[in-house]
C-alpha cells in the first residue's frame, strides 16, 4: 500500500495543522495535489517560525504598545440606555493585560436558544433576566402599627410582565430572609417582624430593607439589552453572573460569555480564561480600527496563565513569579527582593535579559546567545 503524503509531512508540520488540511482539502484531490498542497503548507509554517534568540516578548510588546498610543480613552454608551456602558479603548486594554480582579464595567454576552434567538418574546425574556428586589413589585406599604405588621399592596403591570405571583413572591422572600414572616392576603404580601417588638421605629427599618431584597432574575445584573447580531437575538448585560446565567435554560451555555476574566477562569479553568484574554484584547484593538497580529496577543496570553493561574503584568503578577532576584528587584520594591533572597540563599543563574542588563553583559538573546569558541595558535 503506497504512503499517504500526510505521512511524509508527520514530524515537519504539527498535527493540529495536517488535521486541518485533512478537514478542508477538497474531496476529489489527488495524492500528487495534497502533497503540492503540503509543501505549501509547510513552506508558510516554516516561514512562520520564529527564530531562536529571537526576542519575541520584546516585539509582542511593541506591537502592542505602539498602536495603544492611539486608542481612545472614552467609555462607550448604549443609545437610550442610561446605565449601560462599556469601558473600551486603552483603559479596557490596561484592565485585561493587568489582570485586574475587579473591572469598571462588568458584562455578558448571553446567547439564545430557539426560538429565543428568532426574536420570539425576546423583550419579556431580556426583562426576566434582569435582576429585581421586592421594591419594584410594590406599589405602596402601610406601616400597621396597632398590629405590628407591614402591608404591601402590589404592582399588577408589572408583577404580569415578568411572569412573578404573589405566592412566588411570598416563597422568595421567605427563601432570601429568615427573620421575617411572610403571608399573602388577595393581591397583597403581609411582612411581621419576629416576636413582639413595640418599637415603631424598628418597622420603618424593616420597611427600606424589605425593598432591597432580591427576588427574581439574575442576581448581579442591573440592566438589559437585547440586540440582533449575525441574524440572531441575544442579550447584553451590564453586570455579571455566568453560573446564575446558566441555570436558565432558555440561555446557550456553549457560546455565552462574559467579560470578567477571574469569573471565567473560576468556572471553566486556566485554559478558557487563556482563550478569553486574547477574545477580549482582539474585541478592543478592532473596535479601534486597529490591526496587530494574533500571536503577539497569544505570547501575553500565554506568559498571563502559564503558572497555571491568571495573573496580571505587574508587580502583583507575572514580576512576582520570575525566578532571577535581580529581575524581580529591578522592577519595584528591590530591598525586599534582596533581603528575602540573602536570607534563603537563592542563585541567581543570570538567564534572562534585565539581570545581565544590572551587570554590563550581553544579554542572551539575538547575536548574544551564540558563543565563539576559538584555538588560538601559540
């Protein structure tokens, strides 16, 4: 049996890529056509390869730095829509290479699932996610003194519109606070604080707290929007809850997602926040009109997660984890770093850029990485 022209090819080209042109050539090409395909193939990723010494961080970094000099600093806003805003341009771009854990604007991209994602009561659907406390239900509560009690009188529009009851109220409430008691009565929800309390004052405080409490939707998300892209409907969020999200299976749970890393990375791990470091960097340089390659974003990416966990470049982050004292020492704090290395005994093998930097020697990359090696004649 003769070979297959993806077998001469095994260990020039990665797998991945040869599983690619397996997928996409085209069903009626020759052995001789895949193989001028391959050559092709391999030529490009040959071309592609970076070269050793080369010093790619240093590039990444230019890239990336030079066309941030350009961005824009404004939020972006949703017409008509007060709350929602975006943090886009240079402060978001700040946010995701700092790995910073709490960011100015969290938000969700939530998909659909049929017939949702045609439009089909796509308005009442974005509302029901939205989360809404116990104030918005009411339309007034009387303070009963003589019986110690409160009495709130419902909202009937609204209580419709979002598909809530009294008795779902009642069960929610009872659900989100133990101290009180709860009961319905008609179209009304009847609030007793515990025990006897005489005092007035305490019922007035049960009154601005009851309205605070979280009754329906997605907790964490103060405002909807739904919008069409692509031909299909989906919502966008201002705040963020995935794992609530997912609960609703009206929701897509496979391309749903949201623009915190740290809750990324605590839900689906190290890889998908890795994945989500490059969407989010790719979404702000593009809504810039800005153009830098994909594997510069890929190097930070993969130098952001590869302790396993995500962290930010800066001191806090990736700095703390470098193995050289001296590179640790030269970026902030450099008594501590030093002190702590004298007290442990650490070495310092003089293996990356700064540190030969701190000490007047070539640094080992580009033409200072090879060494010459000579007889010399006597």
């Amino acid at each position: 049996m003769a070979a297959s022209p993806y077998d001469e090819y095994k260990d020039k080209v990665p797998q991945s890529i040869l599983d690619d042109v397996k997928r996409y050539a085209p069903e009626k090409a020759t052995p001789a056509k895949i193989k001028k395909i391959l050559e092709k193939v391999h030529e490009e990723y040959r071309t592609s390869l970076a070269d050793a010494g080369e010093s790619v961080g240093l590039v990444a970094a230019e890239s990336i730095g030079e066309p941030g000099t350009q961005m824009t600093l404004n939020t972006f806003h949703f017409a008509g829509v007060a709350e929602m805003q975006v943090t886009t341009g240079l402060p978001r771009l700040i946010e995701i290479l700092d790995g910073r854990k709490t960011i100015a604007t969290k938000s969700m991209e939530l998909y659909l699932n049929q017939p949702y994602n045609k439009g089909e009561g796509i308005r009442q659907l974005a509302e029901s996610l939205k989360e809404a406390t116990f104030g918005e239900f009411i339309k007034e509560i009387v303070v009963n003194l003589a019986e110690s009690k409160l009495e709130a009188s419902l909202d009937a529009e609204r209580m419709k519109r979002l598909q809530m009851t009294p008795s779902l109220l009642v069960k929610a409430l009872s659900k989100a606070t133990k101290t009180l008691k709860f009961s319905q009565e008609e179209d009304k929800v009847i609030i007793r604080p515990p025990g006897k309390d005489d005092d007035p004052n305490s019922l007035y405080k049960v009154k601005e707290k009851i309205k605070g409490v979280y009754v329906s939707g997605i907790k964490g998300v103060t405002q909807v929007l739904p919008v069409k892209k692509g031909g299909e409907y989906l919502v966008l969020t201002a705040g963020s809850n995935l794992k609530d999200a997912f609960k609703d299976e009206r929701i897509d749970k496979q391309r749903s997602l949201s623009n915190d890393l740290y809750e990324i990375q605590k839900l689906f791990g190290v890889e998908a926040a890795r994945q989500a470091v490059i969407n989010e960097t790719i979404k702000v340089i593009e809504a810039q009109g800005l153009n830098v390659d994909l594997r510069h974003f890929m190097l930070v990416a993969d130098a952001m997660c590869m302790s396993g966990q995500l962290l930010g470049i800066n001191r806090y982050g990736i700095v703390k984890e470098k193995p050289s004292v001296l590179a640790r020492a030269s970026f902030e704090t450099p008594i501590r770093h030093v002190i702590n290395a004298s007290v442990s005994g650490e070495t310092d093998f003089l293996n990356s850029v700064i540190e030969n930097v701190m000490l007047n020697q070539p640094v080992p990359t580009g033409t200072g990485l090879p060494g010459l090696v000579t007889k010399v004649k006597r």
